[in-house]
C-alpha cells in the first residue's frame, strides 16, 4: 500500500521534488480513495473532527494566516512530511487559501517565491492565490 498520494487523484499536485500535496476545499465531499495522514486546515474557525493527524492555522478567508511564524513552521512540517507521507492541505474552498499555501510549499521546494504562484496555477488549480496580498505573501515567504 503506498504511502503517498496516486498523482492523477483529483487536487494532487507535484512539486518540483516529486513530493505530492493534495489540496482541497473542505466545503466539497472527502474524496474517495485513502485519507491523509497530516493536513493543514486553514480557516478562520476550527475545523470539524477528523480521524487523522492535522493542525489548525487561524486563516480568516481572502486575508492571510494570523500568525506567520507558526504558518512558517507547519507550512515547513508538510513540506518534508509529503516526502513519505499523504499531507493535505485544505481551507473552505481550495483555492485562495490552499492556493497560497501550495504555492509557499513550491518555495520551499526550490520554486522562486515570484513564480511559485503561477507553478501552483499551472498544476493545481488556474483559480489558485486569489488576492493581490495572498500573492505578494508566496512572493516574499522563505520559510
């Protein structure tokens, strides 16, 4: 049984590295197939019971996450966890949100923080990292 993501799953992207990343929107059914076994939930309030290992950043939708440094470090957690693991990353929709934080994950999987967000549009989702300041944050994170 793999450990990791099937990379043609619906939201699964790959970075650079090979390391796979699904992304979704919590409003949508959980895909079919295995669950994760880390995610990051990105919402302003705390997200539903789940039955897997996951961690909860205060990210309110459209804005930014309320505290950059505990982003920086969860955001690097996923990172070297999706190396042999299935990691999630998840926020209402999928998009602006999860977007930003798949494109922070292509920073630090060597993606130039200014091309990281047209990376994540070009193999996650065209809609992905919605606002100018949600742009600006992948172009300036280091992690």
């Amino acid at each position: 049984m793999s450990t990791t993501w099937d990379p043609t799953s619906a939201g699964v992207l790959r970075l650079p590295s090979g390391r796979l990343v699904r992304g979704r929107g919590l409003r949508h059914p959980l895909p079919q197939g295995p669950h994760p076994a880390f995610a990051l939930y990105l919402l302003g309030r705390r997200p539903p019971s789940v039955d897997w290992e996951h961690r909860w950043l205060r990210w309110p939708d459209f804005w930014l996450p309320s505290d950059r440094a505990a982003t920086a470090e969860a955001l690097r957690e996923a990172w070297s966890r999706a190396e042999t693991e299935r990691v999630e990353i998840a926020c209402g929709g999928g998009r602006g949100r999860t977007g930003t934080a798949l494109a922070c994950l292509a920073v630090l999987d060597g993606v130039p923080g200014d091309e990281a967000t047209a990376y994540v549009r070009a193999h996650y989702s065209r809609h992905a990292v919605e606002t100018p300041w949600q742009r600006r944050y992948v172009t300036a994170f280091r992690g």
